[in-house]
C-alpha cells in the first residue's frame, strides 16, 4: 500500500452508525487506506425486512468488498410492474418495466437486512485501517479544528471528520446545529416476507390501492418480501390477523398472481414519514443515510441514497487524505452538501407526489397520475429515461459507483 500524506489534524475518521448505510461508508472510506473508527452497537437480530440495492448500490458493495458474499443470497430485479388497484373511476393502465430494454443486466437485487448487515460486518473485521467499536456515542462536542466524542463509558476521542449514520433521530445532526423537519402521512407499513405457490419469475409488482402501495419484491425461490402500506386502523386489523387469515387477504389483494401464500413470516409495522434536513454537512459532520434524508418506502430509494451518500463521502475523504489535506473543512463538506442536495430533493419530491397521488381523491390529480403512467407505458423513449434516473445517479457519478478503485 502506497505510502499517506501526513494529515494536518490527528485522529481517525469516525463513522457512527452500524446499519448498511453507516457499515458501507466506514468499508469504503476504509478501502482507500484511510483510518476509520466504526462505532457500531450491534444490529437488531429481528429485522425481518429486505433491501432492494438498485444497479448503483451493487457497484458500491463490490467497490466495499462485500457483494460477492451476498450475490447467492439475493434475487435479481428483472421486471418492475405497476398495477392500479384502487377501484377508483379514473384508473391508470398497468405499466411494466423491464431491464432488458435499458441493458446492463437487473434493475438490482433483493437481498434480507440481516444477510447484508451480516456480509458488511464480515467483510469490516477483515479491514485492517478500520476498527469497530461497539459502544455507543453519549457525547458529540464540534469544534473548530476537530470533533470531540465521548463513550458512554466515558472514554474520548478526536476526529477531524464524523460520518453520521445514526438515523433519523441522530444526535450527532443535533449537535452539528442542522435542523430536521419531519412528516407523517396517515399511514403505516407492514414488512414481512411470504412463500408462495408459483414462480415471481424475478419480477416485482406493485399495486397502487387508495391507502398506499403493496409490493412483492423477489427473493430467491418462490419466496418474496412485502411491503403493504395501509391506513394505521387498518393496519392495526392486519397485524392482529393469524398467519392463515393473513395469508388469504394477502392472495385475495394481489389477484393470486403468485397462487396460494403457503408461508407468512414475522410481520413488523412501522408509520410512513418523510425526513428534509437545512443541509447534509456542517461543523466537521456529514450526514448520511435517514439522518439525512428519509422517505416512504416506495420506489427502493431509501438505502440507495445512503449507499449514494456513502459513495460520494468516501471518494472526497480519500483525494483529500491522499493530498494531505484536511478532510473535514469547510469545503469537502459543502462539496459533498452541494452533491447530495439535488440527488436527495428529487427524489424525495418524486416519492411524495407519487404517494399523495396514490392517496388523493381529487380527480384532477386521478387523471393526471393515470395520464402519466399512460405515458410511460405508450413511450419508449420516456419510459428508458424513467428507468435510468430510477437506478442511477444524475450529475457527477462518484468512481466508487462506478466499479473504478479510489
């Protein structure tokens, strides 16, 4: 390994936060040679939900060191269907999406959270300029040429740069000043994972009904994960149900297009919100994954934008360390601020419409939505575009995203 240009302040950089987002961040920062202290409690054993990595997010996993040891765990993304289930008058036709017509193989994969946390976690006790710390943070004190951090147990530490993947409650967003605005939709989701009858043939479907999405993304075999979001009293009904009573609406809702449901596994339920930040980046900290940002489970776009988020990090931290320059100033963090902001608003803006679309009983809007799914199914060329904005990252692409070593 080539030799690093001294840095001007002492000190790892520090990543907090042991989801996938804040594990992905730590790996590739890590990668480059660069000094990382992970300070990540361990998982929650009973996640229950899967991740849909779009093309972006597998380039970021290989780029880590980790897809090769989930490739057999997950299933490829080869069609994404849309269904319009809401009965209403103005419905819109069925739009299908398939990889074939953008080339570059599946959109992504499905993979369970536990499977992906289990190969990150593998793949960072094997890297040795990164170091997992399994406290948790009680103090996080910003200052001028470095951040201050103390464990709960009273220990300190100094960095010149914190990577913040604590969630959507993070403190370490407190205490960089950066102000979050939060808002809940009349909704809740259910996630759990089903085996069923017939083949899904790697495609996803989502049907549109008047409280929210309900979709079936592929696992392997003829097994798929749902995410079904539902009014709070009705989803309330749905997990007070037993699995039979469960897996029978479940068949009933979806039109059998995958015959009978022969297994439903644990059911988590969690309230639909979205998340905006004042700025991804101030005071030496920068925030990633739902620090930053968190949106409605529609479109596979939460995890994506952190794994985004961890790649454009990653590539600015190592060109700054390489250069012997201070990778927390002023300027890496408007730099990252500035790429991340467009990526993260349109996104965020595109899930909300789409869902209060979904939701709205105003006919207008009915009409508009259906008038535009209308379009993508007529449209070639507008529905490849739709596509490739959908997987991938617009404006500056980090080299990390695309396959080529820091």
């Amino acid at each position: 390994m080539a030799r690093m240009a001294k840095h001007p302040s002492s000190g790892e950089i520090v990543t907090v936060g042991g989801g996938p987002a804040g594990l992905a961040t730590a790996l590739l920062i890590a990668s480059a040679g660069v000094p990382v202290r992970l300070f990540a409690p361990p998982a929650d054993p009973n996640d229950t939900r899967t991740t849909a990595l779009l093309r972006g997010s597998v380039e970021v996993l290989k780029a880590a060191g980790v897809w090769n040891k989930l490739a057999g765990d997950a299933a490829p993304l080869n069609v994404m269907r849309i269904v319009d289930a809401t009965g209403r008058l103005l419905r819109a036709p069925e739009v299908t999406f398939d990889c074939r017509e953008i080339g570059g193989g599946p959109f992504g994969y499905n993979v369970k959270n536990g499977i992906l946390v289990a190969a990150l976690e593998n793949r960072a006790a094997a890297v040795t300029s990164l170091s997992v710390d399994r406290r948790k943070i009680a103090v996080v004190t910003p200052g001028e040429q470095a951040v201050r951090l103390e464990t709960e147990d009273g220990a300190a530490f100094s960095t010149p740069l914190v990577a913040a993947a604590d969630g959507r409650n993070s403190p370490c967003r407190k205490a960089a000043g950066i102000t979050a605005s939060e808002g809940r939709y009349e909704q809740m989701a259910l996630a759990f994972n089903i085996a069923h009858e017939i083949d899904h043939d790697n495609v996803s479907t989502e049907f549109h009904t008047e409280s929210g999405p309900l979709t079936f993304v592929p696992l392997p075999g003829r097994a798929s994960s749902i995410v079904w979001v539902v009014r709070p009293a009705e989803a309330r009904r749905l997990m007070a149900l037993d699995d039979a009573a469960l897996a029978e609406e479940l068949r009933q809702r979806s039109y059998a297009i995958l015959g009978d449901v022969l297994a439903v596994g644990p059911r988590a339920a969690f309230p639909i919100s979205v998340l905006t930040v004042s700025a991804m980046a101030a005071r030496r900290i920068v925030l990633i994954g739902e620090a930053g940002h968190v949106v409605p489970p529609i479109g596979a776009q939460g995890l994506n934008l952190g794994f985004r988020d961890a790649a454009n990090l990653a590539e600015l931290v190592a060109d700054a360390w390489r250069a012997g320059k201070d990778p927390g100033d002023k300027a890496l963090l408007e730099t990252y601020a500035g790429r991340r902001r467009a990526d993260v608003k349109a996104r965020t803006t595109a899930i909300d419409l789409l869902n209060r679309s979904v939701l709205s009983g105003f006919l207008p809007l009915q009409a508009a939505r259906g008038a535009g799914l209308y379009l993508l199914q007529r449209l070639g060329p507008l529905r490849r575009l739709i596509m490739e904005l959908g997987i991938e990252e617009p404006g500056t692409a980090s080299r990390i995203m695309r396959g080529e070593p820091l």
